[in-house]
C-alpha cells in the first residue's frame, strides 16, 4: 500500500502524517516524494524515498509520474500545490487504469477553484457571502487586489489610495479589484474541509491564522465557532469535491452572522499539521476510504478546540552532497 506525495517540497509534517498512520495498516508500506530538487526538499529527505520529476510544464510529466508508481508498487497519490491539480484531475483515469488512485477532485471542480472569479460565483450559487468586486473604472478605496489565479499570497495588494495604484494594476486583466475586509473588523480563518468518495463533507476544523509568512500559516489556532454550522448548512454537498479541500473565510468579530467565503483550494494546505494534531485525521481516513475501501462517517465531533500551534525552523542535514 505504498503512496506517492508529489512536489513535495518542505511538507515534512504531511509525509510524516502519512507515514504514521500507514504503518498502522501496512509495517510494510511506504510513503515516496517527488519533487523537481529533491536533494533540496526537506519533505524528500524524511520520506521513505524520493524520486526526481520532471518541472510541471514538461510533456513527460503524468508519464513519469505513472512509470514511477508501477514500478514501485504505489497505488495512492496526494497531489500538494496548485499548478499540477488540474493536470492530475484531467488524467486520473489514465491513472486509474494503471490501478493508480488520485486523490484529487473532479475537472470541474477544480477549474473553479483555481478561478477566484469562477469561486466567487460558486460561493454565491451555495449562499455564501463573496468581497464585493469593483471594476477598474468605478472602485472604492482601500482595496485588495489579487490574481484570479494565484497562490501563497503572491502578487496581492493592499491599495489605501490612490498613489499606490500603478499601471501594473489597472491593465492586468488577471488582478481583481475586491473590497478590503479590514482586520480590525474581520478575522482571517482557514478552514481544513475533509470530503468523502460521495463528496458529502465529514468534517470541518477552523484554523484562525494568528501569523503567515510567505503565503503559509505560522502561528494558528483551532477554534470550533460559528463557520462549522455555516459550512455545514451551506457546502455539505459539493458535486467532484473529495478528500481534503483548504477554504479560505472571513468571520467578522463582533457579529458572528457575518461570514465572506475567500477561496477553496482543493488539498492539503500548509497549515494542515494542526488539524492534523487536533484529531482530524484526514490522512488516517483517506488511506481508510481509497486503499482499504472503508466508509467514512461524519466526523465533526472528533478534533481539540483552542489548540495553538507555532511553527519554527529546523534542520535537515543531508550528508555527503556534492551540489
């Protein structure tokens, strides 16, 4: 039951999750990385063995990625940033015929997740409130603006007037001119949303994101109020979504019935590890639902409020490397 975590870059905690809860099952199983510098990622460097891939936008790609799993016995793979999820959601038959499972929802589904404009429509559709979006001739300041298809924070603003708006800004079609949702008013959350094979949600945990760097929470905290009825009520059912999708809410401070749905990125996100830790156990009841056949229930009871996590830096020490 060997599974296979691409690009796996410094994911260290979720290759350890899934070690963990592997060897429960199988002594003999093993969990592989791939990575296009894998003697540089630390994930490879803790994983059981790692392999080098092509980068993303190389033709051989889902090729060598197929090659790798036949020839050593994978049969699970969990896919970790945004640029290769459409690639493996638009290939996972030519996996499943090779008796290779993907961990990854439906086409569909994940084009309007990499979409922010698409995502916005798709909140509204299930009643969740979206940032009001200006267009670039009638605008309200302050501002935030960001990609339609970025990630980790890259190529997002804050705009307070009019100075600190550029030509960059207003002639990139792909930047969104969005209401600024102030965090004196509105807390920032990230929620780990946990969806079965018959994309029913079984579990909700909020990380409120006490500090980021570089696009990835650093200091977070878990905290069961008023986005686990909302997200209950309103996507407990999302058509192609399966296993872990990463959501992004605003929750305002003093009045709880304000809520503003910001993005969905469907995997396993960098704060991950805290859920993890808190009892939702995504990668136990993923290696349960694709490699053992089980059922999963609804599992919304399961995880530790208040649980604060801080992240540090450490250290893998690679021995005898020649660059």
């Amino acid at each position: 039951m060997n599974i296979l975590i691409t690009s796996a870059g410094r994911r260290v905690s979720l290759v350890r999750s899934f070690q963990k809860e592997l060897k429960a099952f199988d002594p003999m199983g093993k969990v592989f990385t791939t990575d296009s510098s894998p003697i540089l990622s630390a994930a490879c460097q803790v994983a059981d063995n790692y392999f080098k891939a092509p980068r993303l936008d190389e033709p051989d790609y889902i090729d060598v990625l197929i090659d790798l799993c036949k020839t050593h016995s994978i049969r699970l793979i969990i896919p970790t940033i945004d640029t290769e999820l459409l690639e493996l959601a638009q290939n996972k038959e030519r996996f499943k015929e090779e008796g290779i499972i993907v961990v990854i929802s439906s086409v569909d589904f994940v084009s309007k997740c990499r979409d922010k404009r698409l995502i916005h429509e798709f909140f509204r559709d299930n009643n969740v409130q979206v940032a009001k979006e200006y267009s670039k001739e009638d605008y309200q300041l302050p501002l935030f603006i960001k990609p339609t298809d970025g990630s980790r924070s890259v190529d997002t603003y804050i705009v307070k007037s009019e100075a600190d708006l550029t030509e960059y800004h207003l002639n990139n079609d792909k930047l969104m001119f969005l209401e600024y949702l102030d965090h004196d008013d509105y807390d920032e959350f990230t929620c780990d949303l946990y969806y079965g094979k018959n994309h029913k949600l079984k579990c909700v945990v909020p990380r409120k994101r006490l500090e980021v760097r570089d696009g990835e929470v650093y200091k977070a905290l878990t905290e069961n109020n008023a986005l686990v009825p909302y997200i209950r009520k309103n996507l407990t059912h999302i058509e192609g979504a399966i296993g872990c999708l990463t959501t992004q809410f605003f929750l305002h401070k003093s009045d709880s019935s304000k809520i503003v749905g910001i993005e969905i990125n469907p995997r396993f996100g960098g704060g991950y590890p805290l859920s993890y830790l808190s009892g939702a156990n995504f990668s136990k009841w993923i290696i349960e639902e694709y490699l053992l056949g089980k059922q999963i229930e609804e599992k919304f009871e399961v995880w530790e409020s208040d649980l604060l996590m801080i992240r540090y830096d450490d250290e893998i020490i690679v021995h005898g490397y020649k660059g």
